[in-house]
C-alpha cells in the first residue's frame, strides 16, 4: 500500500518516508510498545534460562517489526533505518517510562552494537524538549525520573551534557509551544552552572528576565536556527517550524537584544527564503517581524539590504512585501531619511505607490540641492555596497544617470 501511494504521489519512498516520519514513529512505538508489554505480562515466573530465552524471542519479535518498516521503504539495512529515526523514536520510548519501553530501547541498541545509556545521553536534547512539550507535569517528572535511572545519571548532570543543544532543541519548537518551551527553558535556567554568562535570577518566570538568561546563547541558538534551514535533510515542515519558533524568539528578545544581533539575524532570514517558492507568506511575516523587532535607529543601515531581499517577493506576496516597504519608508521616514538615496530601484507597481510617492518627494527635495557631481558620487558609494544585489542596482542606476547626462559630461 505505501509503495502504491509513493508511485501515485511520485515521490521516492525515503523522501515518502522523510515526510510522514513522526506519524511512522509513533505507530511503530505504540505497535512495538503494546505487545512488548502483551508479553511481559502473560509472562510467568520463569527459570532464569527460559526468561534469557523469552527475552531473545521478544527481541527477534521487535527486530522483524523494524526491518520490515525499512525494508518497505526502502532503507538499505536495518542499522541505517534506526540510526535515521533514533532522534524521534527515543523521545516517544522515553515517555512510556516503562519496563516495556526499557526492553524495546534495549533492543535497539544492542542491535546499533551501541552502549544503552551511551544512546539515552546522546539523545537527550532530543527527548527532553518533546517531554517538555507534550507530557503533562506528572508525566514529565515520571519520565525524567525514569532516564535518570535508566542512564544513572543525575538529572542536573543530563541537562549539562549538550546545554546549548537543549536550548537549541527546545527553541525550535517556541513557535507552537511558547508556555511549555519557556517552562522548559526555566528548567534549565535553575540548573545552570556557576560559570554560566547569565547571573540573574534562578528563577524565571518574565519574558524580560528570559530574554536576558538567553542573550549569551542567542549567536549559538542563531548559527544552528540557520543549519536547519540549510539542510537538506530537514523536511519543509520542520523549516516552516524552525522560521514561526524564529518569528517567536524575535518577540520574546526585544529589539534591545535582537538589534544587537541583527546582521546574523538577517543571515539567517536570507536562508529562509531559499523557501519562498515554498511558504512565501511566511518568509514575508519573518522578515516583518524582524523589521519590528529592531531599535529605530539601525532600520535606515538595513533599509537596502530589507528591501532587495524582498524584491523578488513583490509579485507573489505584494500586499505582505509592501506592508514591509511601507514600515520602513512611511511609516519611519525620519529614521531613514539618511539612507533613502539607496533606494532607487523598487519597480513600478500599484500597491507600492504610497512608497514611490515618498521616494519622489525625497528626490524632488534632493535634487534641488545635489548637483551631477554630488549625484554620481552617491552612485559611486552605492557600486561599492556591501550587498551585491544593492551594487547590481546602483551600476544599473548610474548607466541611466549617465545617459541622461551625457551632454552635461
């Protein structure tokens, strides 16, 4: 049946795979986790030798289970099929928190010839931020009560293993999370270290003091917000995850620390409109947001560099693209007052006309005042742009004024 929907859909079976893998996930361990307990429960008291060998049947019983699901689609080995999905199985095993779950993790790591708690700790920036958002409080400290004894490890020592992997890993879900995220967060606030960056309070309970316990971690959570969205094996749905959990880290900052990072910021937002074919409204609400999120005196340095990264959007989102246009220009004109003579290449179009009747005055009022020399030297500095598409424009800008200049020259 898969591979008849995969052939209709005309998607090779691991992309199929890669699509539906958290839905997969979860069959397989509920599948694998109701008869591991069917078993142990129908099993009776037992001579040490027959428990070994009911053990090893259960484990050859979970292993045909696994195989075939990687054999379906088209995993090459077994050991390939788990390494891909241990990232979202394990989560879902972890908050079982049961003797069932314990056999089938196990299972699994004898199998990858890897050590059981070796494969829990490697994991568990994985586990904690999905305990965190979807288990209730009871179920999350039973389930961490678990993984403490199941890795013997104290649970202040588990969450300092990868921090700044748990604060990733966690962020990523802040857009359809936030509460159960920033409760995650304020858990691992109250374990930090005494080295940690951040000396405020424990105890976090504000948006503000959350904001200041992450600046120090802000360019880390950034540069790895950026490789989700450059990866290619990242489906599109975890990417449209990883911009709505971006647009909610910008609110939850502030523009005092979001200003502070805005060139890594808008490093980022440029990879995600690699998807712009994909999901064009929502790469257009990122960068609104980000325009938003700024302190008033840095919008008239990334005016240009907003504006040409929008451009190609106008056509496919012109109503959300022109809201970001009208923001900068009108809305805030006497911040970037300074850096308007940048702007001389938005197209004709009817939605941008309060825009261009702005840019007109600006040019109307300049003009009386620069003269050719004054013009062209303007031209220069924008052909020396630090944003190559902004060069691109400016070489285009001077060949006109050249043009229309030529009996003056």
């Amino acid at each position: 049946v898969i591979r008849a929907l995969a052939a209709a859909k005309s998607i090779k079976l691991q992309a199929f795979f890669s699509q539906y893998k958290k839905s997969i996930c979860q069959f397989l361990v509920e599948s694998l986790h109701s008869s591991q307990m069917t078993m142990l429960s129908n099993t009776p008291i037992q001579s040490n030798e027959m428990q070994k060998q009911e053990s090893a049947h259960q484990r050859e019983v979970a292993l045909d289970i696994l195989s075939e699901i990687a054999n379906v689609f088209d995993f090459p080995d077994l050991n390939r099929f788990l390494s891909r999905i241990l990232q979202v199985l394990l989560p879902d095993l972890a908050a079982k928190a049961s003797p069932a779950a314990s056999v089938i993790i196990r299972t699994i790591s004898k199998q990858l010839n890897v050590n059981r708690r070796e494969i829990l700790i490697n994991n568990f920036k994985y586990i904690f931020s999905h305990l965190v958002c979807f288990c209730t409080k009871d179920e999350l400290e039973r389930a961490l009560h678990y993984l403490k004894n199941e890795t013997e490890i104290e649970l202040g020592s588990l969450l300092r293993q990868d921090y700044q992997g748990l604060h990733n890993e966690l962020l990523l879900r802040l857009g359809e999370h936030y509460q159960q995220v920033f409760n995650g967060l304020a858990i691992l606030a109250s374990f930090a270290s005494n080295d940690d960056p951040y000396q405020g309070p424990k105890d976090i309970t504000s948006p503000e003091l959350m904001a200041g316990y992450l600046q120090p971690k802000l360019l880390g959570i950034l540069a790895f917000f950026n490789m989700q969205l450059l990866s290619s094996s990242i489906g599109l749905e975890d990417k449209k995850m990883a911009l709505n959990s971006l647009m909610a880290l910008m609110k939850l900052m502030g523009p005092k620390h979001i200003s502070a990072v805005r060139v890594k910021m808008m490093t980022t937002l440029r990879t995600g409109l690699r998807y712009k074919d994909d999901f064009p409204e929502l790469c257009c609400k990122a960068w609104d947001c980000f325009v938003r999120s700024l302190d008033q005196a840095h919008l008239g340095s990334l005016l240009s560099h907003v504006i040409v990264a929008l451009l190609p959007l106008i056509n496919v989102q012109p109503k959300e693209t022109a809201a970001v246009f009208h923001f900068l220009i009108v809305e805030n004109r006497d911040a970037v007052q300074d850096f308007l003579h940048e702007i001389y290449f938005l197209p004709e179009h009817p939605i941008l006309r309060e825009i261009q009747v702005v840019l007109q005055e600006y040019r109307k009022e300049t003009s009386r005042s620069t003269d050719l020399q004054t013009a062209l030297q303007q031209s220069m500095r924008a052909i020396q742009h630090e944003n190559v598409d902004v060069r691109i424009h400016a070489l285009t800008s001077l060949k006109e004024t050249l043009y229309k200049n030529q009996e003056s020259l």
